[in-house]
C-alpha cells in the first residue's frame, strides 16, 4: 500500500512537471531570446547566426520529453510488479534506480525554478520509494 501511494505521488509531480509553463516552448524561446539579447548588447564579438544556431540545441537538450516518458513507463511498470505480487524486491529496487536516473536528468536539463523544484519533489519521494523496496525480498 505504501509503495502504491509512493507510485501515485510519483505520478502526481510528474504531471506537474509536464504543465510546467517553464517547459512551454514559448517560455523557453523568450528565456533564450532574452539572454541572447543581453549578450549581444554587452560585446559585438558574437556572430548572431552561430549564437541563435547554439540556442536551438540549449532548447534542445532542455526538453525532458524522453524522460517524462520513461517515468510513466516506469509507473506503469511498478504498479504492475506491485499488483502481481511474490518476491520482487529486486526489479522494483532496479526500477527504482531507474526513476532516479530519470528524475535527475529532469533536474539537470531544467532551467526553470519551478520544474525545478518540482524534480526535487520528486527526487524525494523516489528516494521514499527505494527504502520501502529495500524491505521487501
């Protein structure tokens, strides 16, 4: 019961990180837009071509697309070791290490407070998580 409630808040900031207005494209591309801005105004060094080529891939490498999937996967998957029962205290501990995996990714691409802090959220819960696996065999 208490690794189902964890699966489910799991669930929860997952979806809140999905609606996260920081992940909107247009919130990234002003964020960007606005920090090219600023450096263009502080040196005329930069070629504005090769700068806004750079953006694109920093908007890029920032979508946590893949990894919001692979959480829902890895929900998907739990909640079917759960409800099948027996010893699975080892392939849900792997998959445990797999939502961390995911989630710190999540963390280290965000660039947005809130996403941000709702990666921590789910960071925690997670780590919840795994020392309720490790009680099982």
């Amino acid at each position: 019961q208490i690794l189902t409630q964890r699966v489910d808040e799991i669930e929860q900031l997952a979806k809140k990180a999905e609606a996260a207005p920081g992940r909107k494209p247009e919130a990234i591309k002003a964020r960007l837009a606005e920090q090219i801005a600023t450096l263009l105004d502080t040196s005329d060094r930069f070629d504005s071509d090769r700068l806004m080529q750079e953006a694109i891939l920093i908007a890029t490498r920032a979508d946590i697309r893949e990894e919001l999937d692979r959480i829902a996967s890895h929900i998907a998957q739990a909640r079917e070791l759960i409800g099948k029962g027996g010893p699975i205290g080892r392939k849900l501990d792997f998959l445990a290490q797999e939502f961390h995996r995911e989630v710190n990714t999540c963390c280290s691409k965000s660039n947005d407070i809130e996403l941000t802090n709702t990666g921590l959220a789910m960071k925690n819960v997670v780590e919840q998580f795994r020392e309720q696996v490790q009680n099982l065999e």
